[in-house]
C-alpha cells in the first residue's frame, strides 16, 4: 500500500467518533439517571400528606382591656340574658413546620382571621357550631 501510514500522533476519523459516541452516551446516562432520580423522589412524596407541628400559637382576646363603651356593654348583657349569638372576629398567630417525607422544614410565621365567629351565649347555642371561612398568610 502506497500512500499514507498512521502513525502514533495522529488522529484519524474513528478517533473521532469515538470521542462524538463516548459524550452522547455520557450525556443519555446522565438525562436516564436524573429522571430516575426524579421517579423516586415523586413516588416518595407524593403519596404522603403534608404532615405540620405547630411548635408555637399565641391566641388572646384583643378587647379585653379595651373599655367598652356604655351602649355596647347593655347590647352584650341582653344578648346574653336572651341566649343570642355574639359576632367575633378570631386572629391567630402561629409557628408551623412542616414535614414531607421525613424532611423537617424551616419554621413559618402563620397568621389567621376569621370574622364573623359566632358565638352561642347559652348552653345549647354553644353545642352547634357553624364553619367560618379564615384568610390565613404562610411566610
């Protein structure tokens, strides 16, 4: 054969495409292995509810060293001599964390209000209760 003879140094074409064959694989088995890793992780957590501890909670009646004034004070007493119902507002401020899958969250600052809270002022008012829809802000 005459012509050409390779030699160590040099590069031919099936060098190449060795190296072109080598990273295309490589960058396959990477895509492949990620969304392994994806499909565990999804089929970890999704299944689970998100569990929550509520490490503190501050609750306190916001009125109860407010002065009432004289009208107020009379419209509450006959509410409660009649057994009628009271409208409140409810503001709660709590510290919550979070738990999926075992893995502890930061603490969050929950902050809560419903109004109007209406409440039973005689014993079979207080027994029956009625859902109030709340704004509640997480951050």
């Amino acid at each position: 054969m005459a012509g050409r003879s390779r030699g160590i140094g040099d590069t031919g074409h099936a060098t190449r495409v060795a190296v072109v064959r080598c990273i295309v694989v490589a960058i396959i088995a990477t895509i492949v292995l990620a969304g392994l890793v994806a499909l565990v992780f999804w089929l970890v957590v999704r299944p689970k509810p998100i569990e929550y501890i509520i490490t503190r909670a501050v609750a306190r009646a916001v009125a109860r060293s407010t002065p009432v004034p004289d009208q107020a004070a009379r419209e509450l007493e006959h509410d409660l001599a009649a057994g009628e119902l009271v409208s409140v507002e409810v503001r709660v401020v709590a510290d919550v964390r979070f738990i999926v899958s075992g893995v502890i969250s930061r603490y969050y600052r929950v902050r809560g209000t419903c109004s109007p809270v209406n409440i039973g002022l005689s014993p079979s008012a207080a027994r029956s209760f009625e859902s109030v829809p709340c704004d509640v802000e997480i951050w």
